[in-house]
C-alpha cells in the first residue's frame, strides 16, 4: 500500500476526531453553553449537515485542480474553523464552525477517497478504503476517548485546540507525499488476466506494483460523463444502505456518553475507558471488514447490519446494567464498522467511470445517516422517552437497512457489476 495512503488515513484520523469526539462532550457542552443535551446533540447533526452538502458540491468544483492543492486547501479552513470554534462562546457561532469544518472535511474525505482508489490495483480499492476508513476509527480509538479526557480535565475548547493542531501537522504530511499537478485521464487497452478470487486484473498494471495512479475526472471524462455513470437504480440503492445503516449506529453511538452516566450509572471518570472500548471494537471490526469486503461484500453486510440490529436492541433491553452495557458497547462498535469497507467499496464498483462523485455523494449518504441518527434520538430523549430509546430507534433503522441489503442482493444477482478492467483502465499523466 503506498505510503500517501497511510497519510491520507492519518489525516482522517486527525479530522474525524473532530466527528467523533463530541459524542463523550455534549454533557461537557451542554452545561457550559447553557443548551439542553439534545441541543448539544444536534451539533453532530451540524457536523453531519456540512458533510451531506460539502461533498458533491466540492468534488464537482474542484474536480479540474491539483489533488495536493485542493487536499492542503480544505485542511486550512478546517484547521481555521477550529481555532474560531474554540475561542467561541455563542452556541450559534459554534454551530455554524461546525458545518462549515464539516462542509471541507467532506471534500477532503472525497478527493482522498478518490486518490487512494487510484492508487491501488482494482482487486484492492475497499483495502485502500479500509486504510481511510481506519483513520475514522483510531480516531474512535484514540481521538474519542482523548477528547473526552481533555474536555472533562481542560474543558471543551482544549479538545478543538488539538484535532486544530493533529489536522496541521497532517497537512504537512499531505504536501510531502501526494504528488502535485493537475488530474488528467486518459485510457489504454488492459490485457487482463483472472485472479484467484475471481477479479479480471492487468498483471502489468502499474497499480499493481503501487504506483500512484490519479484517476479523478480530468478533460478526457469531465463531470458530464461522471453525471451520466451516476444514473444507475442499483448505485442509488447502495447509497441508501449506506444511509440506513450509518443512522442504524448514530442514533446509539451519539448519546452514549449520556446513556452511560445518566441510565447506565457509570462514573463520568468511566466514560473514555468505555467510548475506548467502543473504539477497539471499530478496529477490529473495519480490519475483519477490510479483508472480507473485496470478495464477499453481501455476506459481510449482512453480518454486519444484523449485528447492529441485535445489539442495539440488546443494549436497549439492558442500559441499566453496566456489566451488560458495556461489553455491548464493544461489539456495536465492530458490527457497526464492520460494514465500513464494503459501504464504502460498493459504488466504486457501480459507477467505475465517476471515481470522485461516487465518493463524494457516498460520503453525503454517510452524513445523511449521521444527520437523521441523532436527530431521531434527540427527538425522543426530548419527548422523556430516555437515553435507552435511542438504542431501540438504532435498532429500527438497522431493520429497513437489511432490507436494502436484502434488495440490493437481489438486484446484484440479475444485473452483476462487470469487472471494471475487461474494457479501458485509466492511466497517470506525465503532468
């Protein structure tokens, strides 16, 4: 795996704590912004808000600029949108940071993803995607439990003064090591040959052998022709499940903090050891994923939501027992993010001709879930249901995502993606 990749995952480490860490600081914020806690909630969804629109909207702007300028760009407003969050006192102020930290972080996660694509062999896209994705989930590991260490010690603002100075020094890193230049595009005839697990491959691709491989949209493809690969049923349906099943975890990941102290018992000193623990099982979850996405996506899903189902209904039924709770907690987090790799791999593969904007609108239907999870669950802990509601609402979700599992399945045996080297294979530009 190229070394800019790992760099691309580190950047999303430091970034993605940001999304992650205000799950162990919103009792933190809540008393000190002088907001209810389904208040302090909603600047998840913010987060999120800024993502489902970022996306799309700079992966089509940016799609002629060099890779390098547009990823070091969108890691300096991010860095600046933190220093303004955390010299703030005004909720609205912070509101506002917050979607527009997440507005360029979405257009980061969507050029990394489609760099990284192009730096991989076909037969190793949802490895790469893992890697990034990986970077999402030490930041579960780490940045999670971290943040909440440094909020309840040093206050909230000392958290964003950290992910602000994580995120520079991964810009750095970013500058050193994806090469500069404009995208371009062209196409050559592939001789392929067939793999072992089954995947048409180029046995001289450069890929192969770890060469970077740019494959955004350059003069020769143009946001027409990605437009025009986005019109499939089946793409759609992926995004869907992709949606369905990140709000299947948010609804019970957002509020863990507050379910811990406020229904489970648990000392707030506890809370980073458990969000810790949520972590560990992510990574071992989204390795497991990582490794099995490639050849066996449906089965890997369908473990995976069913997984989320069973144990947020669990973790429901038994809040109130920290010696149930907890262990819960841990396989959430390795079902949730089992499923990672494979909802990230999947529409690389239904629309091979729009490597940006198949990330980019995946990465908004990541963030319609992470809007519409803590949205749920701030409705019903609003209504006096209780922090244990949000589990059984993660539970629903998690349904309706199996049976767009089940229908994607289904449509994927009757209509199967073609392996995407059997016809041209992108190439670098000299530039």
């Amino acid at each position: 795996m190229p070394l800019a990749v790992y760099i691309l995952g580190l950047s999303i480490f430091a970034q993605g704590t940001s999304e992650l860490m205000l799950a162990g600081l919103i009792p933190v914020m809540s008393a000190d912004l002088g907001v209810s806690v389904p208040e302090a909630g909603l600047l998840i969804s913010a987060f999120a808000m800024g993502m489902l629109v970022g996306a799309p909207v700079l992966a089509i702007v940016t799609s002629r600029w060099p890779r390098r300028t547009v990823l070091l760009a969108f890691t300096a407003i991010f860095v600046l949108t933190h220093v303004v969050a955390a010299l703030t006192s005004s909720y609205g102020v912070l509101f506002a940071t917050r979607v527009a930290g997440a507005f360029v972080y979405a257009g980061f996660w969507a050029v990394a993803a489609s760099t990284a694509i192009g730096m991989v062999p076909v037969n190793a896209r949802a490895k790469a995607m893992s890697v990034l994705a990986g970077g999402l989930t030490v930041a579960t590991v780490l940045g999670l439990s971290a943040g909440t260490m440094i909020g309840q010690h040093l206050g909230w603002r000392a958290a964003f003064w950290t992910v602000a100075a994580m995120s520079a020094l991964a810009g750095i890193g970013v500058f050193v090591t994806i090469p500069g230049g404009r995208p371009q595009r062209t196409t050559t005839p592939a001789p392929t040959s067939t793999t072992a697990s089954g995947t048409v491959s180029d046995p001289t691709d450069n890929q192969a052998s770890g060469a970077a491989t740019d494959v955004s949209p350059g003069p020769a493809s143009g946001i027409a022709a990605e437009l025009r690969a986005l019109a499939r049923p089946a793409l759609w349906l992926a995004y869907a499940t992709t949606a369905l099943t990140t709000a299947a975890l948010l609804a019970s990941f957002s509020y863990l903090s507050a379910l811990l102290i406020g229904t489970t018992g648990l000392d707030a000193a506890w809370v980073p050891a458990v969000l810790a623990l949520y972590g560990v099982g992510s990574l071992i979850g989204i390795t497991i994923g990582g490794r099995i996405a490639d050849a066996r996506p449906f089965p890997l899903l369908y473990a995976g939501v069913t997984g989320v189902i069973l144990t947020s209904a669990a973790l429901a039924a038994s809040a109130t027992t920290a010696l149930l709770a907890v262990p819960l907690i841990f396989l959430l987090g390795a079902f949730g993010f089992g499923t990672n790799p494979a909802l990230n791999a999947r529409p690389f593969a239904l629309a091979r001709n729009a490597p940006t904007l198949a990330a980019a609108v995946n990465v908004s239907a990541f963030n319609v879930g992470i809007t519409v999870g803590p949205w749920l669950g701030g409705l019903a802990i609003g209504a006096g249901l209780g922090y244990a509601s949000v589990a059984w609402i993660g539970a629903a979700i998690g349904v309706a995502a199996l049976a767009a599992v089940v229908l994607a399945a289904a449509l994927h045996r009757r209509v199967p993606v073609m392996p995407e080297t059997a016809g041209a294979r992108p190439v670098r530009s000299a530039v």
